[in-house]
C-alpha cells in the first residue's frame, strides 16, 4: 500500500518550486542527508455532515536525495498537507494544521482522531493552482 521510499518535503523555510514545464502531480524531494518519514493529507472541502473529511495517509519513507510524487496527476486543490520527521536525529518539520495520524501505516478519512491516532501538526503548502508542484524539504 505505502512505497518504502519516496520524497521528502520542504518544511519550515524550505523551499519550493512550481512551472509550467513541470509534470503533473505533487512531488516531494528530501534535501537533507537524513532518512525521512513522512505523512500526507487532503481536506477534500466535503463533510459527512457533521465532520470534515480529511484523509490522511503514512508513513512514506525517503532516502536523502531522493525524490517522489506523492499525489499523482492534475492537482484539483490549491492546498495540500504535508508532515515529516527524521527520527535518526529526532528532527520533524510540522507546520500550524492539526491532523490525524498513527504510529504505524495509515489511512485515515476522518477529522477525528480514534483511541489509536495522534495528532501533529501539518504543513499547508500552498501549489498556487498549478497542475504540477514540487516541495523541497531543506535541513
């Protein structure tokens, strides 16, 4: 279900980069020279009428260097939601959105946290429209 590797994102005065010429998709590429774990999320705007839907998904692994895309084709949002940590070095980049995660591989489709679920704090990276989008997570 998760890929054991895939990109890392820039958090917290990283830095970012989308154009034209780009693929589809958001792309994450890990700029540090740690291993990175991250998570993901989308709040879809919709309710099931008393909640918001956000889901959110974890962990996704990324070697240093490396970079993945985490959502696949035209993005249909301008916001999208992103949280890493590198345990090796006890570092995460987190931003002010509260979401949902758990300890093991996850899927989540609620914006209420069960017994087993924790929150962090995500960051809401801003794709400005674009079709394709790239997010560099810096040290």
């Amino acid at each position: 279900m998760f890929r054991k590797s895939l990109v890392a994102l820039t958090i917290g005065g990283g830095l970012f980069a989308a154009g034209a010429a780009q693929a589809q998709g958001f792309t994450l590429c890990n700029k540090t020279g740690h291993a990175i774990e991250v998570a993901k999320a989308l709040n879809t705007g919709a309710t099931d009428g008393s909640k918001r839907i956000i889901i959110s998904e974890g962990w996704y692994k990324f070697a240093p260097g490396e970079c993945s895309r985490l959502w696949s084709g035209e993005l249909k949002y301008k916001f999208y939601l992103i949280y890493a940590q590198a345990k090796s070095v006890g570092k995460e980049w987190s931003g002010n959105v509260p979401i949902c995660v758990s300890r093991d591989a996850f899927t989540i489709n609620s914006d209420v946290c069960g017994a087993q679920h924790y929150r962090r704090n995500f960051i809401e990276v801003n794709t400005r429209d674009s079709t394709g989008f790239t997010y560099n997570l810096t040290p």
